[in-house]
C-alpha cells in the first residue's frame, strides 16, 4: 500500500470518529421535516431557523422553525424519533405570534 493510500485512509477515519453524534440525526430529521411540511402544509421548505436539538429524559427533541419558499412559516416540534413532527403555523408574521 502506497504511503499516499494510507495517508488519505487515516484522513477519512479522522474525520469520521470526529463528526458530531448528531449529524446522522439532522440528516434524517430534517429530510423527513421537509417532507411532512410539503404533505401536510404544502410548504416547500426554504430554510430552518431556531432549531433546537436536546436529549430529554433520553428523546432526541427537536424544535425548529420553518420557511416556507411562499413566506409562510411554522413551529416545528418532535417530542422523540419515534413520533411525527407536528407543525403549527403562524399567522401572521407582522404579529410575531412565532
């Protein structure tokens, strides 16, 4: 094996032990976010905002504000993995109600 070989395989284990725990989460729960607001709202979703990641009493939570490409916007919540994102909207932005 070539010492260039092993140089760029221990780069690639280097970054792998070094990435965050929860970046296979964002992949995943913000994929199936996305979905359930194009589903459920008809929002294709423009950006997150406030997004909020814990551990609580062992449930990955995830709160989140979402930009819909059409300017509206919603408050994200999922109390667990194993529960759907619920999604309530804001009515009026002028207002701040979210």
């Amino acid at each position: 094996m070539s010492k260039s070989v092993v140089l760029v395989t221990m780069a690639a284990a280097l970054a792998l032990a070094v990435a965050p725990p929860n970046a296979v989460w964002a992949a995943d729960w913000e994929a199936e976010l996305n979905d359930t607001a194009l589903f459920e709202h008809d929002c294709e979703v423009a950006f997150l905002s406030q997004v909020a990641e814990r551990e609580l009493d062992g449930k990955h939570v995830i709160i989140a504000k979402v930009h819909c490409e059409d300017k509206r916007t919603f408050d994200a919540y999922r109390g667990d993995d194993f529960e759907a994102f619920q999604l309530s909207p804001c009515e009026d932005p002028k207002i701040r109600t979210c």
